[in-house]
C-alpha cells in the first residue's frame, strides 16, 4: 500500500435525480454543501444507473458488475448476495478499516459483503416485516429510535407510506431524524475507528427516497415556493387519472395541483436536508484532521419521476428516473490530481465507482470487475470509453430498456415492443419522442441493431442476434443471480 494512503467516503443516497443539485441549475433546490464538493471536484453530469431502484443499483455499485453479470434486473427482495468480490472486501485485504452505516439492501440484511461492520437502517423493510422476524435485528435504527420515542415513531404514526407521494413534516425532533441518524452513527465510526488504518466509510442514506417527511424547518423552507411545473412530454399519457384518483403508491397519474406541489416541496427539502448534515459530516472530518486525506464520492442509487410525463417513482428510462449526481473529491494531499471544479459527460454508470474507489486507493482492481475508473476522466485525459450506458427494469410484466450516450437515448419496451429515441442535446427533458419521425430513421436503426446485440443470448429471449422480440416472458432476477454459490 502506499505509505499514505487516502481515507474514502462513499455517501449513497436514495431516489435523488440527478438534476436536483444546486449547480446543476436547479431552480429549487439548495444544496449549499455538494455544489461546493463539486466546485473542488468533478461531477460527471451523464452518470446512469443501470437499472433503476435499489437492489440492483447497489449491487452495481459494490461488485462493480453490469447487470447481465450481477444478475439483478427488477426489483425482487429475498434473493441472497452472493458475490465473492466487492468493494468494501477489496479495501479490507488491502489493510483498509471497513464501516457501512446506513441503506445496505443486502440478504441477508445482516451480511458483511466485506465490510467488517455494518449499522443498518434500509427504511420500511417490506420482506422483513411481512416474515416472523422481529424487524430490531435487522435494523438497528428501529430499537435506537424506540428507546428516545417510546415505539417505532417512523411508521405507526405519520400516516405515510414508504413508496408514496403523501407528505407531511417529520413529527418527531429534528436530531431523530433517520437523516441525521446516519451522520451521527458515521460519527462514532470516526470516534471508534482503528487509526492506525486508513478507512473507508459507505454513508448511505434512505431519504430522499419516501416517505416524503422533512423535519419542520426544511418543510418551511419550500412549502410556500413556487415551482416549475413537471415536464410532460408529447408523447406522455393524458389518459391516465385526474385529481382524486391517483393511488398514493401509484407510478402514474396527474396529482391535484396541491398534493403535487407538497410532495416536490418535501422531497426537494429532504435533499436540503440531507445536504446540511453533509456539511455536517465534512465539518467533523476537517475536526478530526482528516480532511486533507479523505477522497468523497457522492451519488444516488436512482432517481424520483416525481410527476414527469404523469409518471412517479422509478424504475423507467426517463433522465428522472435514470440520470443520477455523481461527485468525486479528492483534496490534493491524496496525490490524485483532478481536474477541479470540472465537469464530465461522458456516459458513466454505478459499476464505475467500484473501480474508481480501488483505484484511488492504489488497490488493484479485480479482472472480475467490468467498470471502469473515472480517475482518467476526472484528470481531464482523455481515455478509450464506451460508447453507451445499457439500462433496464422489469416493471408490470415487460422489461423496459435504454441505451444512452448522453446525446441521445433509445428506449424499448418489451411488453409492446414501442420504441422512443430523444435527442438529450436540443432536448434534455425528453418532451418530443423522434422515434417516428423519418428524418431519425436510420438513428433508431442504430441504436435498435445495439440493443439486438447487448440482449443476444440472454435468458429471456428479447433477441435472436437479428431482431428485438416482444412479448417474451420477463423475470426480476437472472438465474446466475438465484444460482451463485
């Protein structure tokens, strides 16, 4: 190892798009803390999550896997982590102390995948409380949140659900906050470590992911602003229902105008939030003396829709839901040289971030790994790179894939076998679908005879190696996912 080697943050959150940051031009949202860690660093404004919710994206992220390799490509609880080589356990054979604290989304919950501890809060845990265990000894936050509040406060009394565009302020004290949970934890981590080792912490956040509950004083902070409203492309259904008829778990409707506008007040506060106890965190590492050797990651696992083209949630292949924030800081103490305050576009994704971290940390990257280190590109060089990012999500039955160079993005839906082609350039919102229009013809041609080729031989029988199939039968999980041992 190097005789210095640099301490690493990973910090994870949840649901956040990518345009939600203050320096991206976010006419809303303030994130004081993350504009100036990209001010000094560089953030990577095409960053994509591969396939668009938790699970999936999380396995990306700490086995550095693309998601034919890792198996995941929908959402499916319960189908355990069986991955030999991760990033945490990379850091740990090289001498580095591991701690993850936080959203983990692991089975079983309780796995280390190479993290020598692990302090867990994954939010509601659906499978976990729908079984005999008692949700304490998968979570941790719970039991600690019981003895300051007497009973399990976050869910059995704010009426909220954790997959909802209901919100309301958090009822409970600022400091109980699952938010501010996560930093304090982070903090003993700091307090506890072993220091005669360089550390790598995964701070990992559950919100801004529902329910959409900011303590009071970020919900006052946004709840009388006014908004742009969402975007709603030519192509959205208009169908879909009105005012009063939307279920609040649903993943598409038009909102009454002030249910909609509460649910992007909360959730455009809960990244405020979040963002202060950053700030926090950064504050107590510079305390610590730790600063000048700490190299900070930040990203999202997905995005939110948030009512775009009528749709909520996640999991489809729209830049709301796919694009996520991406920030890597390294002072110049770690011997990194990046190119600060810089910005990248090429098509990056969360498998990268595996081979980045290792990188920087001067640790070999496993031949297992298929992401690529950022370093080259956070330098300002100019490195032999793909030329797109493959996504997907099964989701109601057909399986929903994209393919994007950041210029432009193709979409093809299984079930139907629609296509969409946008142009990201002249159209960064995805209001006009091209994929009619003769003019973009042999565009859609192109990127149709890719997606032939990336789904070739897959389990599912989307392609002969010829033509896209519709109307195939879908799964959640690949079978080298159910089969590793």
């Amino acid at each position: 190892m190097p005789s210095r080697s640099p301490n690493i943050v990973l910090i994870t959150v949840d649901q956040m798009r990518g345009d939600c940051l203050g320096v991206e031009g976010h006419p809303a949202v303030e994130t004081p803390n993350l504009d100036a860690l990209a001010g000094e660093g560089v953030r990577f404004t095409r960053a994509y999550t591969a396939v668009p919710s938790c699970i999936a994206a999380r396995a990306a992220i700490l086995t550095g896997l693309a998601q034919e390799t890792h198996g995941r490509v929908g959402y499916e609880d319960c189908v355990p982590w069986r991955y030999p080589v991760t990033l945490p356990g990379c850091l740990a054979d090289a001498g580095y102390h591991t701690q993850g604290v936080g959203k983990m989304h692991f089975d079983p919950p309780r796995a280390l995948m190479g993290f020598h501890n692990i302090v867990l809060h994954d939010g509601y845990l659906h499978a976990q409380r729908k079984s005999s265990v008692r949700i304490e000894t998968v979570d941790d936050y719970v039991p600690w949140l019981k003895a300051r509040a007497g009973y399990d406060a976050m869910y059995d009394s704010n009426g909220l659900d954790c997959n909802s565009w209901l919100a309301r302020p958090w009822h409970l004290a600022e400091e109980l906050h699952p938010t501010n949970w996560v930093v304090t934890q982070s903090l003993d981590f700091l307090n506890r470590r072993d220091t005669t080792k360089p550390f790598f912490l995964h701070m990992s956040f559950v919100r801004p992911h529902s329910p959409l509950d900011p303590p009071q004083t970020y919900w006052d902070m946004y709840a009388d602003r006014d908004f742009p409203t969402p975007v709603v492309g030519d192509w959205a259904d208009t169908s879909v229902s009105g005012p009063g008829d939307v279920s609040p778990t649903a993943f598409r409707g038009i909102l009454e105008p002030r249910a909609l506008h509460r649910a992007r007040a909360a959730y455009y506060a809960l990244i405020t939030h979040i963002d202060h106890q950053i700030g926090r965190f950064l504050q107590y590492l510079g305390e610590f003396g730790l600063a000048d050797n700490t190299i900070v990651v930040f990203n999202s696992d997905h995005g939110d829709l948030l009512g775009d083209h009528n749709l909520f949630r996640k999991s489809l292949p729209y830049e709301g839901s796919a694009r996520v924030p991406l920030i890597v800081y390294a002072p110049k103490a770690a011997g990194i040289a990046l190119a600060a305050s810089s910005v990248v576009r090429a098509p990056v994704e969360l498998r990268d971030i595996m081979p980045t971290i290792l990188d920087a940390a001067g640790v070999d990257i496993p031949a297992s790994v298929e992401g690529k280190s950022l370093l080259p590109l956070a330098r300002g060089e100019s490195p032999s790179w793909r030329e797109y990012v493959h996504g997907e999500h099964t989701l109601r039955g057909q399986s929903v894939h994209y393919l994007t160079d950041g210029r432009e993005k193709y979409a093809w839906f299984s079930g139907s076998g629609r296509e969409q082609l946008f142009d990201l350039d002249a159209d960064p919102q995805e209001l006009h679908d091209l994929a009619a229009d003769a003019a973009a013809a042999s565009r859609v041609t192109a990127w149709r005879e890719r997606l032939i080729g990336e789904l070739s031989g897959r389990e599912e029988g989307f392609s002969d190696g010829k033509r896209l199939i519709a109307g195939r039968p879908v799964v959640e999980t690949l079978a080298n996912a159910r089969d590793r041992r």
